[in-house]
C-alpha cells in the first residue's frame, strides 16, 4: 500500500536526483504496472515534461522512437541495453537527443555496462536501486561515477548512496548495524517507505519495524555510503560453507566475449551441498565452451565461487514482465525431488 505521500516523496527524490525539467522527454519502455517503469512517472510530470510511449520493449522500436520523438530521458533493466547496444542496426539510428538512463531493476553486468559506455559516450548512465515498497527508488549513483577512468573510478558496482528523503543501513540477522564494508540484510527508512502489504498483516510486521523496511536483499556500504548489493539473500549459494553471492559470478562471466545472456544458480551436489552453476546464452555466431568460461572466471574471481558446471542454450533466458530473470524457473529442474531449493 503505497501512499500520495510515498508516491510525491518518491517523485521529488526523481527530480533532485535526475534533473528532470520541463525540457525533459521520458520514454516509458517497460511494463506500466512495475515501478520500474513508475519511478519516474510523477517527477517527470511534476517538472512538466513529456511523455513518450511504447506498446512494449522491441529494440527497434524503442530506437525508432527515440529518434522521432526526441527522447531526452529511458529508463531500461540491464536485459533491455543489452539487447539495445547488440542490436545489429543500432547504428543507424540518430539518438543524439539521449542525454540520460537510469538502469535498475536487476544487477547489472559489468560486461554490458562497458559496452554501453562504449556505445552511448555522451548519455549519462546512472543505477538506481530500489524496490516496491519503498516507492521504489532508495540509491541513485550519480552518472559520474559510471566511468572507466579517471579520480571517480572505481564505483561501477555500486547502486550509489541513499537519496535525499531517505536513510539506508545494513543489518545483521538480529537486524543491528554492521560495520561499513561488512554484507548484510540492506533496511530503508523515509517518507517514501509503504503503509504495508494489502491485507497481509503478518507479511508486514515482518519487514517493518521502527519505522524500518527490511528488504531481504543482501549488501554493503563503504565508508561514504556507496551500497554494492551484491545479491537477494535467497539467491546466494552456499558452496562447501562459502558463501557465493551470483551477481558477483555473472559480472564475471559476462566480460568473455561473445557472453550475450548469463544467470548463475546454486543447484544441488553431494559433495559440496550445493554447487555453482552458470546458464549462458552466446551473441549469435559465438562458439563458447564450458570449459573457456570456467578458465575466464579464474582469472576474474576467487576459485571457490568460479562455476563447477555450466549450461550452454540457445534460448533467451526466461524473464518476468519487468524484465528480471526468472531464476526460480531456471532452478526448478535440478531441485526437482527435494524437499526444498537450498542445501
């Protein structure tokens, strides 16, 4: 339950954050009942500015539009540049009127951040992360930090510092403060955080309290407030008592060449409880192997969290409509027999 009050707190957070004016255009590419696509809905229209549409995310036509409508201002999951910055035709296009997109939803692999940097020089990119029930966005990581080179290098990761109406800590399981620099449950509090789930009063009192929003999503902060989430706690595998967060794992494996689409899941193993297991999809032409993207994740991460198997498909991976990966349905056929999805 989200209140005119989250809704306006969430808008003015846009605003002071995005710059939005009554210059701006926003594209709306993304489902329209996810607040991925509604984040910026109320401060785009605040600012008096424009608002172009499109039936559905298809490369080309968001492009086409871009170009006719002089889209200033997208918003786009990491899944939906990829297939932007791939696409064969995306040089033909003028989108010389994109000044900004803010990507969120999902982590974003390093591998496809480099290439739209390379793609797009002039668009700012920033990540912002947030989540329904809190109207959605929490961080933004201003666009100059996502660079390359240069004194403000170094955050690419990060989903930036917590917006002006709101505070973020990381907690323990007895839901304390860590130390800057330890991983944690991320909590929120702000004017922009829900009254509460719809009739679930049980739903609620366990990810409220004191005025806090437990997000169930596992991260850390630096010592200037930057926050590297590194994982939602359910999807984190745990290898021989070591704890693999996949996010980490797929930044890896998606700077291989010829990498298009990758998801890393923990399926079971009899010696190990659990193993790391990585679902890539190749870039059309591309011969990957098994045994190349395990030999280009040692030289990326430590060994221990590099995958013991991995599934080569020809199919895109499953995604929900906002554009997330369906990592529940990828892991159903191996946690078929057993009575629950973690060892």
């Amino acid at each position: 339950m989200l209140t005119h009050t989250n809704l306006v707190v969430n808008a003015l957070n846009g605003v002071a954050g995005m710059g939005f004016d009554a210059d701006t255009t926003y594209l709306h590419s993304g489902a329209m009942f996810h607040l991925a696509d509604g984040a910026s809905t109320f401060g785009v229209t605040l600012s008096g500015g424009r608002h172009a549409f499109v039936p559905r995310f298809e490369p080309l036509e968001v492009l086409l539009t871009i170009q006719t409508e002089k889209v200033t201002h997208a918003q786009f999951v990491p899944t939906m540049i990829n297939m932007l910055v791939n696409h064969d035709r995306f040089a033909e296009f003028d989108i010389g009127s994109l000044a900004f997109i803010l990507y969120g939803a999902s982590p974003m692999p390093e591998g496809v951040l480099r290439k739209a940097i390379e793609a797009m020089p002039r668009v700012r990119l920033m990540h912002g992360y947030g989540m329904t029930e809190a109207s959605p966005i929490v961080t933004l990581l201003d666009p100059r930090y996502t660079v390359l080179d240069g004194p403000f290098a170094g955050r690419l990761r990060s989903c930036g510092q917590a917006v002006l109406a709101c505070e973020v800590r990381i907690v323990d399981a007895d839901r304390l403060e860590v130390p800057r620099g330890t991983t944690g449950e991320l909590a929120v509090r702000g004017a922009n955080v829900m009254k509460g789930y719809w009739n679930k009063p049980a739903e609620t009192e366990a990810v409220l309290e004191d005025g806090w929003y437990y997000s169930g999503d596992g991260a850390y902060m630096d010592e200037e407030g930057f926050v590297f989430v590194v994982d939602r706690l359910k999807d984190m595998i745990i290898s021989g008592g070591e704890n693999v967060y996949s996010a980490e794992v797929e930044n890896a494996i998606s700077t291989m060449p010829g990498v298009a689409e990758v998801a890393v899941i923990g399926v079971p193993d009899e010696r190990w409880g659990e193993r790391v297991h990585a679902i890539v999809v190749p870039k059309q032409g591309s011969a990957l192997t098994a045994d190349a993207l395990m030999e280009h994740c040692r030289g990326q991460i430590a060994g221990y969290k590099c995958p013991r198997s991995v599934d080569i498909r020809d199919t895109p991976l499953p995604l929900s409509g906002a554009g997330k990966v369906l990592k529940r349905e990828l892991r159903e056929p191996y946690w078929q027999g057993f009575t629950r999805g973690v060892n």
